[in-house]
C-alpha cells in the first residue's frame, strides 16, 4: 500500500477509535440523551437554559472516562509506538474530548473539540484541568465565583480550536490518515480534500465506508484496535 517512507504523518482519529474502550456516545439515533435534544446539552444556548443539566450531563461523562472500565486500547497503543518510533514526525489531531491517547503514551495531540477533562472560565478564558463533577455552585478557582465555569468543549454553533495549527500539519504532511470518523462532522471532514490538494497520500480506516471514502487513496475496514495495529507495523517496518 505505501510505496515510500512517509517522513510527516498527521492522523484525525473520532470516535470510533475511542468505541472499543467502552466510550458511550450518551446519544441515539434519534438524537436524543435521556430525553433531552442534544442541543440542550451541547450548545451555548442549552447551557444559559439550563446550566445544571449541562453539568450532570458533562459530570456523567467524565465519570464515565475515569472509571476503571475505561481504558486506552490497541490502537490508542498503536499511535502511541508510531510516535514513539518513526524517525519523523506524528501528529494526532482528534475529534475525541477524552484523554485516551494521552494515556496510551501520545504526545504530540491536538484537541480541536477541547477536552472533557477540562473546565474554562467564561469570564477570564483560564483553562483549568478538572477530574471532580461540578455543579452551578462551584466556585470558580481563578475569579471565585459561581456559575463561572463551563465544560471545555467546543459544542454546536462553536468554531473548532486551533484550526490555524491543523491546516499547517495538514499542508506539511505527506501522509494522512483518517480513524474512526463518520466523515459528517465539518471542518474535518474535509481534511482529506485539503491533503488530496497537495498531492498528499490519504487512508481511510473505518468498521465500514463513509460518505468521503472515495476521496481516500486507501479505505482499510475493520476495527480499529486491528487494522492500525498492523498498519502502525507497516509503517514502522518501512
């Protein structure tokens, strides 16, 4: 499949690489999370409704992401030994909010929808690292105040972070590699279109097509605990 040695890699995992790591998407197909539209709970103006919801519903998740069941898996390891190993560089830029390739061992991350484990001051902007659940009358640590403190996490109508960053790497790589993701979900969706520009190599890793395989040069199916796994080898045996 690769008939050269890559010297940039750039990979955008979602959440089907997080799925085998017992990771609940807390969401139906019809949308909804305990009764609740998602945007009640994943939008600014579901959290000035009703703040507290929002909370539960993020203190439940992170609950969730700390317990004991919940643990990094053979491709978040994959990823991990790739950056590790290869003699160039490897970026991960995720769609996921939870920390499991920082806990495979990867480094090099970047969270373009934040992170679940994190809380942001709406007054000051301060990123604050938080494992604990949080309520409307947590007080802020940095302005000391109730109801400062929201989720760090881009939600719906939020643009995604560090996007001048991404399309940097995304120019720059000579390989991309797309694990896990629906390809619904812009503006990563269309990284693959922003590498296919350049002329760039692009494998696509799902447990089944998306709407934007064909854009790919590689569609590589199964899990992914499996596939990258080997492709991780591959790779690393060139």
């Amino acid at each position: 499949m690769l008939n050269f040695k890559p010297k940039n890699i750039v990979i955008l995992t979602g959440a089907g690489i997080s799925a085998e790591s017992g990771i609940s998407t807390f969401r139906d197909k019809n949308g909804l999370w305990e009764n609740h539209d998602v945007m009640d709970v994943a939008s600014p103006s579901g959290f000035d409704r009703n703040p507290e919801l929002v909370h539960k519903f993020y203190n439940q998740r992170r609950n969730q992401l700390n317990s004991e069941n919940v643990i990094p898996n053979a491709a978040h390891k994959a990823l991990a030994k790739l950056e590790e190993e290869f003699e160039g560089e490897v970026t991960i830029i995720t769609q996921n909010v939870d920390n499991l390739h920082e806990r495979a061992g990867s480094n090099n991350v970047i969270h373009m929808h934040g992170e679940l484990m994190k809380m942001r001051c709406v007054e000051s902007g301060k990123i604050l690292l938080w494992k604990s659940d949080l309520s409307v009358d947590t007080k802020c640590p940095c302005c000391f105040k109730k109801g400062n403190l929201r989720p760090h996490i881009v939600w719906f109508g939020e643009f995604p972070l560090f996007m001048d960053k991404i399309e940097k790497k995304l120019n720059d790589c000579d390989l991309f590699i797309s694990i896990g993701t629906s390809g619904q979900v812009y503006p990563a969706a269309m990284f693959v279109n922003m590498v296919k520009a350049n002329n760039q190599l692009a494998i696509e890793a799902n447990i089944e097509e998306t709407n934007i395989s064909e854009s790919f040069d590689f569609h590589l199916t199964g899990k992914a605990s499996e596939v990258i796994t080997k492709l991780v080898s591959d790779i690393l045996a060139l």
